[in-house]
C-alpha cells in the first residue's frame, strides 16, 4: 500500500470524554499514526473501520481502542485517504457502482419472485409437515376460540340432527378408511348470518359447518356429506396449518425487503397470496371429496348442486342490491337500500370462506365430469 507523507489535521474522540482533541493523522508502514500533542498512538490499518465514501455527510473512523476520529471535510478526507493509499472495500465499490448495483437489483428481484412462487409455497408445507399433531391442535383451538368471539353464535339446530349429520359423516368416513387410517377430525354447527351458508376446516382437525349451510342444503343430505368430505381432504392435507405457515413466511419476507414499515403492509401481500395458493388447496380437497362420495356409492355429481345453489344465492343477493323501489327516490327504494346495506355490512370475506375458492362453474363441471382414477381417498 502508498504510504502519504502529508497528515491531515483532524478531531480524535478518546471515548472517555466528549471533548475532541487536535489530532495529525498518516500512514505509514501499514499503520495509522494518531499524533496528539506529543504522543504518537499506532493503529493496525485492518483494525480500524473505516468510513464508507458517500457523496454528504461527514468522515468518522472507529478505532481499536473505542476511539473516534471525525473529519467535518468529507472531500478533504477522501483526498488524504486516496493519496495515502487507502482503498474501498469491494462493497463500497459496488454501491458506487451503477452497473453492480442494477445487477444486485436484478439478482434480488429473480430471488424473491423465485421464493415467492416456488420458496414459499414448498417451504410452507415441508414445515407443514413437521409440526407435531399436538402443537397443530391447538393452533385450530386457538383460531376456534377467536372465531367464535368474531363470527361464530352457538348453533340453532336441533342437537337430533346435529348428531345425524355426525353420525351419517364418520359413517361414509370409516367405509372409505377400513383400515382406521382418517384424519382425525372435530365436526362443529354454528350460526353465523356474517359468513352465511359456508364450511371451513381449521389445524388439528375442527371442521365448522354454519347453520345457514345446513338449512341451504336441507333437502340434499349427499351434498352436506359431500361439503364435510371436502373439509376433511383439508385436514388431511394438513391445508390450514400450511395457510398459517406460508402467511407467517411471507409477512416476513416482505418485511425483510420493507423493513419497520411493513409491519401494516405485509398483511396484504400475506391475505392475496394465501387466497391465492388456496385456489390448489381447493382443487386438491375437491378431488378427494369426490373419492370420498364415489367410495361409498354416492354420485360426486351432487356436489354441483351446492355449487349452484351458492351461485343461486350470491346472484340473487346482487339483484337484491340493485332492486329499484316502487318509486326511484321513494320510501320503498329507500328501505329496500338500507336492507340491503344492512346485509351488507353483516357479512364478511375471508380467505378460508367460499370467496377464495375456484370459479363454480368450474367446480360444477369438474364433479359433474368426475371420473374415478382408483387413487383412494
């Protein structure tokens, strides 16, 4: 390395007290010389960290000791530093560099859309996977207990028919697993005019069916059964556990990339890409309801008429919506809005809820053209 006969004269922190002291600084022999009045103090080139070239701000070298030097100049320190032969590491030289840094770009933006099409969804299910059933368990108590305080009423049916519907479900469960291979599994009624006709598995096996569902599909006792076997391919698979999972990596992820500011923004990203995944869940979960029905001799086609039925519904409540009233601007179209506000605002959207899930009609043609492919359930 050149070494540089001019000093510089520059401010030295002792690190015992506030106050600067005059300093002449050089180097020499591989050393960086401090001279203090008439004390020379020797540094080691590689012990001290050095400041990194910006175009503001001031120059400050940390020092072995705890020492500080601070220069207010930065040009004049860059100056010295080129001349005493004093180089940027290889990372300060990319930063200054437009090309390393668009490459560096490049680079991070090829990982992250790797990651996130590919890193993630693997990540979240190898890790799925290992959780023990215990831990998993009472994630879905957890999440129970939250949704009955947020969406959930206790249930309306009679407790006959609760007990049927459970009864008629492990039935078809047992036929379709004779060995005693099932996932285990918790079926649960609840009311809920928020979530509307809807069903839903949560970790560790809770399988919620909503009032309204039950009474949507009362005359179509196959269908219920086959809605519960759609939930139960969930719990084998292990589908909400994973949500739970690859929502948690990929708020982390955007908050690696956003840093302190993601901590709201990282909710979004997480809600779009778990609806989105779920769409291969759903697919997945309908096949093996459809294995499941056809094991025990019921057509998979009767899952279709679920399908229109909640299409029905979600159809007749848009011309609900746009219904006029007796009298543009009158009484009637005025209660008929407020109605419809109303119902509105009583219900929601979640990732686990019917909004997520494939088109219908591409549900309706996939159990209605099922074919059986000898894969058990």
């Amino acid at each position: 390395m050149a070494e540089a006969a001019a000093p510089l004269a520059s401010l030295w922190f002792d690190g015992q007290s506030p106050r600067p002291h005059p300093v002449l600084l050089q180097v020499q022999g591989g050393e960086l010389l401090l001279q203090v009045a008439d004390e020379v103090r020797r540094y080691p080139l590689a012990g001290v960290r050095w400041p990194e070239r910006r175009t503001h701000g001031q120059r400050q070298a940390e020092l072995p000791d705890g020492g500080l030097i601070q220069h207010a100049n930065a040009a004049e320190w860059d100056a010295w530093a080129q001349a005493s032969g004093l180089r940027d590491s290889r990372v300060v030289g990319w930063m200054q560099s437009w090309r390393a840094t668009g490459v560096a770009l490049a680079g991070s933006v090829l990982f992250l859309t790797v990651a996130w099409l590919w890193g993630v969804p693997w990540l979240s299910q190898t890790l799925a996977q290992q959780v023990p059933l215990g831990l998993e368990q009472r994630i879905g108590q957890q999440s129970l207990q939250q949704l009955d305080r947020l969406f959930l009423r206790p249930s309306e049916l009679p407790q006959a028919q609760q007990d049927a519907m459970r009864q008629r479900f492990a039935a078809l469960v047992d036929s379709a697993h004779p060995q005693g291979d099932a996932p285990g599994w918790q079926l649960s009624f609840h009311a809920s005019p928020m979530l509307g006709p809807n069903a839903f598995a949560l970790p560790g096996g809770y399988i919620v069916m909503t009032d309204e569902l039950v009474e949507l599909l009362e005359d179509q006792p196959d269908a219920i059964t086959g809605v519960l076997a759609h939930e139960l391919g969930h719990v084998q698979y292990r589908d909400g556990l994973d949500m739970v999972v690859r929502a948690s990596l990929i708020s982390a992820m955007v908050g690696v990339v956003l840093g302190d500011a993601s901590g709201f923004l990282a909710t979004v990203p997480a809600t779009l890409a778990t609806q989105a995944y779920s769409r291969d869940a759903e697919r997945r979960a309908d096949a093996h309801a459809a294995r499941l029905l056809h094991a025990n001799g019921i057509r998979p086609a009767v899952m279709a008429t679920f399908f229109e039925r909640i299409r029905d519904e979600v159809e007749n409540k848009g011309r609900r919506r746009n219904k006029p009233g007796a009298e543009v601007g009158g009484k009637d179209d005025d209660e008929d809005r407020e109605e419809s506000g109303d119902k509105d605002k009583e219900r929601v959207s979640l990732p686990i809820a019917i909004g997520s899930h494939p088109e219908h009609a591409e549900r309706i043609r996939f159990f209605r053209e099922w074919q059986s492919d000898g894969a058990a359930p």
